[in-house]
C-alpha cells in the first residue's frame, strides 16, 4: 500500500442555502452539489451556483450519463436533472440513515454504508444487491474510475481517499487530507481530479488523483467475486 497527503487543486463554495454536503456526483458539465432538500449545479470552471432542484438529498449522488440518482432517506431515487421531476425509486441497502456515498458504474449503482463499512453494488432497476465488498474504515463516498474503485473516509479528525482491490476489498492506496479537513461525498471527473464533499464546511474540494496506469482486469463488470455476500 502506498501513502501520500491528497493534493488540494481548488476548493469551491460554500454556496448560497448550502449549509451540508453530502454528496457530490459530476456530469460531464455540472458538479451536483447533495444539500439536504435540493440538488445543486455548480460550474466547475468558475465555482458558481448555477440552478437548484427541489428534491430530497441526504447523503450520495451519481449520474448514469442521463439522470441523476439521489440517496434520500431510505430510498434511492432516479432524476430527471432537466425537469428535477423523480422518474423512479428503489430501497436503499440497510434502509433509512445507513447508505452514505453513490456511484454509478457499467449499468449498476454502488452504495456506501457508512458505519457498516461496506460498499454494495445494487441492480438500479431493482435495488437488489449484487455483491458486496468490505472496508476496514467508515465509508463516505465512492467512485469508480479507469477500473479504480475509490472511497472516502471520515473518522473523527481523519479523513483521506482510499483505493481499494474491489476483489478482495485490500487497501491499494491512501490519500491523507489535512487534519481537520473531512470528505462526506466522492467524485471523479473520469481525468486526474477527484471532486470531495466538504461536510459541514458546505464546501466541495477538488483532488489531483494520482497517475498510474489502470490495473488489467478491475472492472465494474470484470472485477472478481466479491469477499462477502449481503
């Protein structure tokens, strides 16, 4: 396992209404800012806040290329971001307060539980669970990119991004933020920048992720059986 302090590119907001992050999601154009009762737009290039959606947002949030998926209590629901109008819902794995972080991946969702310490991946159409994988630390917020599986952590004053060997669930690599300076939302922008949610700081704090060649083989769709079943 390799080790390094995270490098701060930028740090955006807080935003106007915006007194929580709780999860982040990007789409190419926009980052979507989780604040409790609305999903945000911010403009990644100037930091403004560009539209909000009136819709319950309490912990992750991704984007399938087409609509935004948004964890709200016990629930998952699909969102259509032009109209803000929710298409669908699913459960949430481990029902109401549990699920933290989301991502979307190859036609399926994977779900942080925070204090379970697990990351799931979910049948979006269903909400059934798929498989299972374990952290040795709570998990915030998750992302997949060029088959890297990344998650943030938050405990106490600590906080850093982990990759992780989604066959095994082995720690690959950390990195360490500052103390004091915590990630309740994980995002790629599928290059060399990792997009952190802020917490209570109502901030979103951009990450160089680290170069490196993607490891054969660890997929979504191609990675190993999973270490434990739900």
């Amino acid at each position: 396992m390799t080790t390094s302090n995270a490098e701060i590119l930028r740090e955006y907001g807080p935003f106007p209404g915006v007194a929580h992050v709780h999860g982040v999601t990007y789409d190419g154009r926009h980052v979507w800012v989780a604040a409790g009762e609305t999903l945000n737009a911010i403009d990644p290039a100037s930091g403004e806040a560009l539209r909000a959606i009136d819709v319950a947002a309490h912990a992750g949030t991704a984007f399938d290329g087409r609509h935004l998926f948004q964890i709200a209590e016990g629930r998952i629901q699909k969102i259509d971001p032009a109209t803000g109008r929710v298409l669908a819902t699913i459960p949430s794995p481990g029902g109401v307060g549990v699920a933290s972080g989301l991502a979307w991946a190859e036609g399926t969702l994977w779900v942080g539980q925070y204090g379970e310490r697990k990351i799931h991946q979910v049948d979006p159409e269903t909400g059934a669970v798929l498989r299972t994988i374990e952290s040795n630390r709570f998990v915030t917020g998750v992302t997949w990119v060029d088959g890297e599986l990344w998650h943030g952590t938050w405990e106490g004053d600590e906080s850093d991004l982990r990759r992780l060997d989604p066959r095994t669930g082995e720690v690959q690599e950390r990195l360490e933020m500052p103390p004091g300076v915590g990630v309740s939302g994980l995002e790629s922008d599928a290059g060399d920048r990792f997009f952190c949610g802020g917490g209570k700081s109502g901030t979103v704090r951009v990450v160089r992720r680290p170069k490196r060649r993607a490891e054969a083989g660890l997929t979504p769709a191609s990675a190993a059986a999973p270490c434990t079943r739900a």
